[in-house]
C-alpha cells in the first residue's frame, strides 16, 4: 500500500542546525489509502553531529513532530467487503 504525498513548504537553516518545516498534502493512495484526503505538517530541527575533511557534514540526527489529520482512511479488509 503506498499513500500519495506532494511537498508544499520548505526549510530554514540557522547556523549549524536547520529548522525544517514541511508541510505534505494527502490525496489517495492504493489500497485502503485509496480514499484518503489531508494535511501533514512535520517540524523538525536537523543538527550535524560528524563532517568530513572537507566540512560537510556526513552524519546529523533529526527530532521532530508530526502533526494533522488524514481522512477516508479505510480498515484492512474492507475493500474486499465493498467489491
């Protein structure tokens, strides 16, 4: 089953941490996702943790919060009840 997302907002970068507001819009899917509709806002701070030679950074950690409401979300089976 997969559920179909679009990326509507960006990121902000402040010093060595990055504060990433993304917002995701829901519509449909496959299987019981296939009626599905909503919004989806993950916030989230981004911090390196280890670079490279070079300065890049090659491992960061992320926390953050998902928040929203996804609709028309069937239950497992009941798809096969419909048909």
């Amino acid at each position: 089953m997969s559920c179909g997302a679009s990326l509507i907002t960006g990121m902000k970068v402040v010093h060595l941490m990055a504060h990433c507001t993304l917002t995701f819009e829901i519509k449909g899917g496959t299987g019981r996702f296939q009626d599905a509709s909503g919004v989806l806002t993950y916030a989230e701070t981004a911090t390196p943790v280890l670079f490279d030679l070079l300065g890049n950074v090659v491992l960061g950690t992320e926390t953050g919060e998902i928040t929203g409401t996804i609709s028309g979300v069937g239950r497992e089976g009941e798809q096969e009840q419909r048909q």
